[in-house]
C-alpha cells in the first residue's frame, strides 16, 4: 500500500500530467454543456398545444422572438390583414376558383343581431381575441347592409404602410388607406378615409389545422406567420 500511495504521489507531482487531467476535464464539462444546449434547442423548436380563448387547442411551434421576424414580414402581414378587412362583398371564394353567395356570420351588437361577411370574419382571428371581440362587433355596425345583399361592395385603396417601429412586445406601424363603397353598377357610393396606427406581436405559429370546421380553419390561416394586430388607434392621415 505504502508503494502504491508513493507512486500516485509521483504521479501527481509531474506538471505533464497533472495539465493533461486539468484539460481532459475542462473537455469533458465543455461537451456536456453542448450536448445540454442542444436537447434544449431540440425541446425549444418541438410543436406546442397552445389553449386559445375559446378552449380549443392548436398545434404551434413555440413564439418566436421579435428579432427573428423581418420587418418586412410585419408590413405585408399588416396590409394582408386590413385588405382582408376592410374589402367586403357577398362572395366568398372558393378553392376551385368559384365564388359562392355569402350568408354572413350573426354578430351581436349593440343596437342588435348584425352580419359579417365571411371573408371579413375569416380576417378577424389575425386579431388578439379580446379585442377582435369588439372590433367585430364595431364592423358589423359599419358595413352596410347592401354588402351581403348583394347591391354594394368595397374596395380598400392603400395609399401609406410606415415602417414597423420595435416596442416592448412586438411592433408598431402606420396604416393608411381609403374605403371606396360602390353599388351593383360600380358607381361610387361614399368613401371611408382609414388611418391606423397598428399594434402587433408575435404569437405561436400554426402548424396543423385544427380540424374541418369553419371557425378551426380561419384561426389556423391567420396564425400562420405567427403575427397578431393587439390594437388600432386612430391616427391623423397626415402625420404619415
């Protein structure tokens, strides 16, 4: 045993030796910690069951970070969105290529049961669901009528999308168009000027449909770039 001891003494007193058991054990910590890192980011890009307001659940991938999403991602989510919105008729386009005549969806507002296009209600979910709520409901009562009967339709004019300015939760970006109403004949109507200031975030973006109904496939369409409008604030067209 005495020997034994004497020769781990010896061992151990050689600098050779003793650097080599240093760095094979920095090694080895500094490969582990890749290996932990790398399950991590695995774990991190898996899908997630996401619970929305209404108690369904959709498949997601995880929320991206505001640094991974391009600018002009935002700006062409913010125009794709308000056209969808703001563009109203009685048809609703098929995947074939038809249109088919369009019912409306019931909207409870206050001044009682109005209807939204579909089209137009399909567009709602790339809103945050508390305030899609109210904004419905605010359509509802600014869509005429004749939209759904088929004597008026509206076509949305761009004329301003600003730059996406970073906020603390996402983004920020000034939207500003013209609602031009017409009736059967194409004849002007009336027109709506539309200035916004654009509120948006990231969200858990959709990988799978929910399933067949209606209600399932507009939410899994709108969330498909992982963007949510949170808030429209009237703003002045000028200080575009």
């Amino acid at each position: 045993m005495a020997k034994f001891l004497k020769s781990r003494r010896h061992l151990f007193h050689q600098p050779a030796t003793y650097i080599a058991l240093i760095v094979g054990a920095v090694l080895m910590s500094f490969l582990l910690q890749l290996y932990i890192m790398g399950q991590l980011n695995q774990m991190q890009h898996l899908p997630v069951m996401v619970q929305l307001a209404s108690g369904q659940s959709l498949a997601a991938m995880p929320v991206p970070s505001a640094h991974d999403i391009f600018p002009a991602t935002v700006k062409s989510f913010t125009e794709e969105v308000m056209l969808r919105l703001f563009n109203w008729s009685n048809k609703v386009p098929q995947p074939d290529g038809q249109a088919l005549t369009d019912p409306g969806i019931p909207i409870t507002t206050e001044s009682g049961e109005r209807r939204l296009p579909t089209t137009v209600w399909q567009a709602s979910f790339g809103l945050e669901a508390g305030f899609a709520d109210a904004f419905r409901q605010e359509l509802a009562a600014l869509i005429p009528p004749e939209v759904l009967s088929g004597t008026a339709q509206s076509v949305l004019l761009v004329s301003y999308v600003g730059e996406p300015k970073r906020e603390v939760h996402g983004w920020a970006i000034r939207f500003v168009g013209e609602i031009k109403l017409f009736d059967s004949q194409m004849r002007e109507k009336n027109s709506i000027p539309l200035a916004r200031l654009i509120h948006i975030r990231p969200i858990p973006i959709a990988i799978a449909p929910l399933g067949e109904t209606q209600e399932q496939q507009a939410i899994y369409q709108a969330r498909l770039k992982g963007l949510q409008i949170t808030a429209m604030q009237k703003i002045d067209s000028k200080d575009s």
